[in-house]
C-alpha cells in the first residue's frame, strides 16, 4: 500500500475536535500516545502509519461523551473517523485498519483489540495514564471536577482501583515493560503522598 497521507492536514483535522478539552484529555494527550505509540510500533515493526492515524482520531469523540450527547466515544470516533479518512481519498484497507484500532482502545467497552496496531494504541493509551504525566492528569481531571484528593471518590482513590491495575491489562513486550517502570513511580508517589498527609515527612 503506498498511498501518500498527508499527515500535516490529518493532523489539523484531528486538532479541531479537541479544542476545548481539559488538560487531562487536550491535545497533548493524543501528541503523547501518538509518541508512545510510533516507539511501540517501531520496536514491533508495526504499520507506523496506521497508528499516527489512529492515535490523531482515537479521543474525538470524548468531548461529545462527556457533555452527554454520544453514549461511547470509541465508537463514535472510530465512525467519524471513517467518513473524515474517506473524505481525503484513502485506501479502504487503511482506513478499516484505523478504526479498527479506534474502536477497541477503551476496554470498558466490550470490544478488545485484536490486530499489532490495535494491542500498540491500548497500551500507549494506557502508559499515558501512568507514571509522573499519569499522576498529573489524574489530579488535573480531579481539579476540573471538583474531586477531593484523598477519601471515598478520591483521585488518590482512583489511582488505587483503576491506574495501578492498568500494568495488568497490555499487550505488546515493551508496552508491559514500559507499564511496570512507570507503575512503579506511582507507588512511589503514594507511599509519599501517604507519609505526607499525615506530616510524617
Ligand atoms: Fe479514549
Ligand atoms: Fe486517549
């Protein structure tokens, strides 16, 4: 397949969706898992393009959710997506691989990725709800919704029950190697927090 994408306009296409979005989901979010996801995909020799593609779209949709006008923002990034990549003339094949990846990164909903490329956006999607930028998203998010540090519905709460078992659920050989180190800092970053709530240190 050796179509030409123009990944400067993808690029401003994707931007466009996010404009508005907290930090915790802004568009440095999707310009990390986009990094992570070539590092990935490099080191698995995975199709590069499909993931710059997929990593671009993936969250479009996640304004529209969080206002409650869609139910499933994977879902409805992966069909807008679809007609936005038909729009620009690429190849069907290329485009079915895309949303394909769009459609199953977030495990909630039923969907588990089951191609390289879909496995390599998870677990980028993943690694950037952990480690020091992790931390950072999850009290930023938290600061936006009015969430209380510590306590029942907490953000330290949440790392608790959902950050620290993400490690659990990736895919590729460098995603879960990246996922412990960075699982690691966080538990790091608890004990401490911990030590400091009650001005032990
Ligand atoms: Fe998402
Ligand atoms: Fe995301």
């Amino acid at each position: 397949m050796n179509q030409k994408i123009d990944f400067n306009s993808l690029r401003e296409r994707a931007k466009e969706f996010y404009n508005g979005s907290e930090p915790s989901h802004d568009f440095s979010h999707i310009e990390r898992v986009k990094n992570l996801a070539l590092r990935i995909g490099k080191y698995e020799n995975a199709d590069l393009k499909v993931l710059r593609t997929a990593a671009l779209f993936h969250d479009i949709g996640r304004e529209k959710e969080k206002r409650g006008s869609i139910n499933c923002h994977a879902e409805w990034s992966a069909e807008k997506t679809s007609k936005i990549l038909r729009e620009e003339k690429l190849d069907s094949e290329f485009i079915e691989r895309v949303v394909e990846c769009i459609s199953a990164h977030r495990y909630s909903r039923g969907k588990e990725p089951d191609t390289l490329e879909s496995e390599i956006l998870s677990d980028a999607d993943n690694l950037d709800a952990l480690g020091a930028i992790g931390i950072a998203r999850v009290f930023s998010y938290g600061g936006s919704n009015g969430v209380e540090f510590k306590g029942n519905n907490s953000s330290i709460q949440h790392i608790h029950d959902k950050i620290l078992s993400l490690r659990d659920r990736m895919f590729t050989d460098l995603g879960k190697k990246m996922a412990v180190e960075r699982t690691f800092y966080v538990e790091k970053f608890i004990e401490r927090f911990e030590e400091e709530w009650i001005g032990e240190k």
